[in-house]
C-alpha cells in the first residue's frame, strides 16, 4: 500500500537526498535511494529543474485564503479555505492587512480571481506560511517547502520532485557528466478533484536550456525533467520562450522534449499521472506503481522518489 509522508524526512534522521527512489526502465523495477541518482544517468544526459521558489501562500484571517497565481491584469487567483467555503461576486473578505473582493469564478466551486488592496508579496512575507493539507499534520517552516534550485518565489506549492536534492548530488551528478539546466515554472494550487486537467501556469525556459535540450537529444543524451511543471514547460516551448501554458499532455499528446522523468508519488486519478503516462508510456508507469504500492513507497511532497527511464 502507498502511506503519506506526514513529515520532512529530516524530521526522523533521513537526510533530502536519503528517500527511497524506485526506477523503472524496460529492464524492470530496481530500488534505491535518491544519492543513488548517478549510478542510473549517463555522461551527456540532461537533468532540467525548476527554479521557482515556493511562496507563504496560505494566509488566515476571516477566513483561510490560498494565494495561487497572479494574472496579467493584476488580480489573484485565490482559494477560500476550508474546504468547500462558498463565496459570491463582491464579496470582500478581511487580511490580516487589507481585504480581497471577489471578482468572477476562475473555476466555479472552487477558485476565485480576487482583487486584492494591498500588496500581496509584502502580505505574504509577513503573514503568510507554507500551504498544508490534511494529511501534514503539522505546520513545518517555508525553506521544508523550498528546493535547492529555488531562485524565484512564485509557486504556491512546492516543485516537491525536486526536493530530494542536494547541494553534494549535484556535484555528484555534474563529476558524472550529467549536464543540469534550469527552466521556471510557476505552479498553482492543486486539483482536488480527480481528473481535472491542469490549470494555466506562468513559465519561462531560457533560451540555452532549449538550446541544451536540443543539443543532447542531438548527441543522443537523455533529457530527464525534474517533475511534471518542468515536462509542462519543455513541451510547452522546446526552443525557448516565456508566458502562460495550457498544455495538456496525456495519451493524445505525448512528449515529444522529454525522454526521462523524476518524480514524486500522485493520487493515480490525478491527472498529471496522465503527464507521466505522456512520457514513460501506461505500461511503465503502471508497473512502477505497482511495485511502490507493495514495497510501502510514502507519497506526496515529503514523500519518496520514482525515477522514470523509458528509453
């Protein structure tokens, strides 16, 4: 069975980069630990992460606000809190500083594109913490919720398949002649509905990375993406580019960038295990969970590791 990680792994002795990882290939299923990531990649592949830094989106005041993405024009998506709290168009509701107004449904039933009076880094710097759902327990401290790449705050949720690094696997993985390169993503809050498709999400791929993408894949290197937001970003814009994605990827739109992908353990309806499917194909993904369900592989942000190698 597959358990939820209710902690940091550093809470009970387990260093970022000492979680379980499962990696699948064609091969079979073998089981090892995330420092264990050199041992697996080849010299010339390439390992892209995301650099966005999680933000303190949760704020409690009258009622629990989720900050999850800003638009262009300013406004804020947001999600009231707790779950199934029913909002209506005008309606303002009190900051700790400030208020927000609701302005229209964004996903009717649950998220809102909200105005808000005040300036909301500033609201969250100083009030905000890190977005928890139930199966966390307790409140743990922003940089538990931050990876080693991030340079840029602006997801509302973790990029929690890169957290298992380090600072020493990437100097492993860089002395095995891994190349790594950055793209940013920004992520939203998540879907709590099964089956939902992903939300638009703001993204930037910098012009050498798509150059460093199309060079491997050239030599006849892996480019393995650190997480579904980094596949999203590649397949969304292979030669580079900023904006917003609406891609879906799934059985009809496979990966085309991406030949490798690691991974955190998802619900299996979500969709992103769609996205999974996109790159390693139903059959491998499907074995890799297998094979996590009875080894007891721990789920979610804090959880374990899947290392997917479909080629």
């Amino acid at each position: 069975m597959m358990i939820s990680a209710v902690e940091p792994p550093e809470a009970h002795g387990v260093p970022r980069d000492g979680v379980r990882m499962l990696v699948a290939s064609p091969s079979g299923v073998k089981h090892a630990h995330f420092n264990d990531l050199a041992q697996f990649l080849r010299p010339g592949d390439l390992v892209v992460v995301n650099t966005s830094g999680t933000m303190p989106a949760a704020v409690d005041g009258e009622l629990t606000v989720h900050f999850s993405t800003w638009l262009d024009d300013g406004s804020w998506v947001v999600e009231l809190r707790p779950e199934g709290t029913e909002g209506h168009v005008g309606q303002r509701v009190s900051l700790p500083e400030g208020y927000l107004e609701l302005v229209e449904p964004y996903v009717p039933g649950r998220l809102w594109r909200a105005r808000v009076s005040v300036d909301v880094p500033s609201l969250l710097a100083r009030f905000g913490r890190p977005i928890k759902y139930s199966y966390v327990p307790q409140q743990w401290p922003l940089a538990d919720y931050q990876t080693v790449f991030a340079r840029e705050s602006g997801s509302a949720e973790m990029p929690s398949a890169g957290r298992p690094f380090s600072p020493e696997l990437v100097t492993s993985l860089v002395s095995a002649g891994v190349l790594i390169a950055p793209i940013t993503l920004h992520t939203g809050v998540s879907s709590i509905e099964e089956g939902k498709p992903p939300l638009p999400e703001r993204f930037h791929v910098p012009a050498l990375t798509a150059r460093l993408v199309s060079m491997t894949r050239a030599a006849g290197g892996r480019v393995i993406a650190v997480g579904t937001t980094v596949t999203r970003a590649l397949e969304s814009a292979p030669h580079g580019g900023q904006g917003w994605t609406d891609l879906v990827l799934g059985p009809s739109r496979p990966a085309t960038v991406v030949n490798g992908l690691i991974t955190g353990w998802h619900a299996p309806g979500a969709s992103h295990l769609q996205l999974l499917q996109a790159v390693a194909g139903r059959e491998l993904v499907d074995a890799a969970y297998e094979a996590a369900a009875r080894e007891g592989y721990l789920w979610h942000e804090f959880g374990d590791s899947c290392l997917l190698l479909p080629a």
